[in-house]
C-alpha cells in the first residue's frame, strides 16, 4: 500500500513536471497552452510535487499567485499524506 501510494505520486509528478515544461515551450513560442485547470487538476490528484518543481526548473507560472501558493500548499500536504502513510 505504501509503495503504491508513493509510485503514484511520483508518476503524477513526473506527468505534471513534464506538462509545465510542454507549456513553457508553449509559451514562448506563442502557441495554443495547456489550460491552468488541467494543471490544477493533475496537482491536486497527486502531482503537486512534480509542479512545483517544474515551476522553478522551468520558470513558468512563478508569478501568477495561484501558482506559486497552491502548488507548494498542495505539495505540502501531499507530502504530509505520504509521510503518514510512510510510518
């Protein structure tokens, strides 16, 4: 169960990560984007992690408040979930 627990949110991470650098490519070559819900929606079912991350490898998002807070909340909390789980 645990080990389950924490390949899914490490497979929602690495899918979350990889959606913001499609989206930053996206950008700055002024391309139809990835909607801000779809993003939303694969961190809150389990890529929190993952986003966060590829906000700042990536820089994307940094500035928009509902980003740079919800993730790192989501983040936290899914960590604080695993960590749960974990003991």
């Amino acid at each position: 169960m645990e080990f389950a627990a924490l390949a899914y949110v490490a497979v929602m991470s690495l899918i979350l990560c990889i959606l913001m650098y499609r989206d930053k490519a996206k950008a700055t070559k002024k391309e139809w984007r990835i909607a801000e819900k779809t993003l939303f929606s694969v961190a809150i079912l389990g890529g929190a992690i993952g986003g966060v991350l590829g906000m700042y490898l990536f820089r994307h998002k940094t500035r928009h408040n509902s980003f740079a807070f919800g993730f790192p909340l989501l983040a936290a909390l899914q960590i604080y979930v695993l960590v749960t789980l974990l003991k």
